[in-house]
C-alpha cells in the first residue's frame, strides 16, 4: 500500500511516505509544506552571514544518484549507499527508497522486487538572491550550504533552500518536481512552456574541436574561408577560448584557508584552468560591419563596451571569482 503526505520532521528524522530518510536532524532545522506532496528544508542560524553551512542530518543505508559540480562548467553523476559519498556542491540526490521495510531493519527483505520502490528527490533551489548545494561529511551527516556571493548580501535563515519530493517514477518525479517549482518560484519555465529559439535550426561552427587552447585568428579565418568554399557558411560562430589561470587571490602564504573561497581552491584542484565562451551571431555582420558589443558585469554592474569590426579585443576585468579574462575575437563572414 503507497503512503502518501507531505515530508515531515518527526522525533528527529526526517520521514518521506512513513520512510525514515534522514536521522540525527539538529533542531534548527525547518520544513515548511510546498504542493502536491513535496516540502522544502531550511535552518535558521544564530548569525548573520553571506555564506552557512547548515546540517540536515544523517544519511545511511540508502542507494543514491547525485549530480554534482566537478569543476566550474562541468557537470557529473556519483552513485553511492551514504552520506559520505555525497561530494561538494551537488546540485541533485535521487534515493531509491521501499514502502515494505523499514531502511534501519536488521532483517531486510530476501527478495528486493517485492518492496514496492520509491524515488525521493533532494533538489537544492535558488531562494532569493542565495544559492544552495548539498555536501557529505565523514560522519555520513548530510549538509546544505547557502551563499550569497556577497559578503554584503547576509541573512541568517533559510527557509526553502532544499526542495523535497517523492514519486514511483524518477523521470516523472523530476519533471513533476520542476512543474511545482515554477508555479511556486515564479522565476522560471519548465522546458514544456518554452518557445524553441529559431537558432536551433541554423549551422554553426565551434572553434573548440579545431584549435581546443591554440585558438588564433589566422585559424578562425581558414575554417570560415574553408566553410564558404564548401559552400556551407555557418551562420553563427562560438569563439570558444578565454583559457586563463585560476590563482587563489583570497589566501596568503601560511594563513589558514578562508571558508568562503572552498569551492575556489576545490575547482582549482581539478584543474589550472578556467574558460570562457562567447557567442556571435555572424548574420548581423560582415566584413566591414561596424557596430557595438556588450558585455555586462553582473557582480559588479558594469557595462564593458567594444567595438564590433573585423578585429574586436575584449577586456573583462574584475568578474566573479577574480579571473581576469582577455577574448581576442577575429572573424569573417561572407553570405
């Protein structure tokens, strides 16, 4: 028999459909009810700050799908029985969970087809101007953290910063679970509602394939010559470069790492790098088009302004994380 209800916080745990999914909860710990079954978690901090990391509690004993951010533009999945195989920053933990035995029961069923399985989504959300992620710890406690990006932009609750759902089928349940954010965020549309752009038909040429790091002018210019003499001109162009060295400027020689920059010096550890992509449509321009482009600094709100010709140098200083990115944008277009 499939029970049904809202996730609630009993005696410490967390319960999803009469199913103990999480132990050990720490008092500070919030539910409040969203729709259709589905709630969201939050905590409240006896501080003020940009960024917190709060503990929900102790995850064991239950088969997990997670994806999570391995470096700062890739994303992948894990699989994993407990808490502690949740890395930093993941973004969504799937749990397969049975109606017909308890998960702490010493005696588990002998034939695992005949639970009636269950699918129970973790989706850290967006929550005003802060952002969320889950993370494990060695003690299988699961944590969520909450930033800002701004030591100026500072609270001390969090009142729906990990959405909670459940269903029978994990594809519905994801689809389901976005369908409510929606209607309860406000700030974005589900696939479904979304007008395709007419882009998507066009051919286009990456440079990234071609050149990877050794992208160069000469070269853009020979693939697009290339192009036309094949009679296939791509109608738009991704100059993907902008590679630079990632330095953590937040920490000084012998000073004690700065809990703020732990996914800096994280993503540095994957990798020296850093990218940046830009895309042009080349419809709008030709071989002695003239015009303007650009490019706003969301953390800072500033515009940089360039001219858009045969040759355009782009100088984007100060943008999040201190990477300081140079584009150096060269191309031709002929109809």
């Amino acid at each position: 028999m499939t029970i049904t209800g809202d996730p609630i916080i009993k005696d410490g745990c967390l319960m999803v459909r009469g199913k103990v999914v999480l132990t050990r909860m720490p008092e500070n710990v919030v539910i409040t009810s969203a729709s259709s079954g589905s709630a969201f978690l939050g905590a409240k901090s006896t501080t003020s700050g940009s960024h917190h990391v709060f503990n929900l509690g102790v995850l064991e004993d239950y088969k997990f799908l997670c994806l999570f951010i391995v470096k700062i533009w890739w994303m992948i999945p894990r699989v994993g029985k407990s808490g502690s195989e949740v890395p930093m920053e993941t973004q969504m933990l799937l749990l397969e969970a049975g109606e017909e035995s308890a998960v702490l029961d010493e005696e588990p069923s002998a034939d695992p087809a005949a639970e009636n399985k269950f699918y129970i989504l973790l989706l850290p959300v967006l929550e005003g101007p802060f952002r969320s992620s889950l993370q494990g710890t060695s003690s299988n406690e699961l944590q969520f953290c909450v930033e800002s990006g701004d030591p100026d932009v500072q609270t001390s609750l969090s009142y729906e910063a990990v959405f909670v759902n459940s269903g029978d089928n994990p594809y519905e349940l994801m689809k389901d679970s976005i369908k409510i954010l929606e209607k309860h965020k406000g700030t974005f549309s589900h696939i479904e509602n979304k007008k395709i752009p007419a882009h998507l038909d066009w051919f286009g040429w990456c440079t990234w394939d071609a050149f990877y790091k050794e992208v160069n002018p000469a070269g853009i210019k020979a693939g697009l010559q290339s192009f036309l003499e094949g009679g296939c001109s791509p109608k738009f162009l991704i100059i993907d470069d902008g590679w630079q060295d990632a330095v953590n400027e937040f920490q000084k020689e012998g000073e004690p790492l700065i809990e703020e920059t732990q996914q800096v010096v994280r993503d540095e550890t994957h990798s020296e790098l850093s990218r940046a992509c830009l895309s042009l449509d080349l419809r709008t321009l030709g071989t002695s088009s003239q015009g303007s482009l650009k490019i706003q600094d969301p953390k800072r709100g500033k515009q940089h302004k360039s001219s858009v010709g045969n040759s355009v140098a782009l100088h984007w200083r100060d943008i999040s994380w201190k990477f300081k990115v140079k584009l150096e944008l060269f191309f031709l277009y002929k109809d």
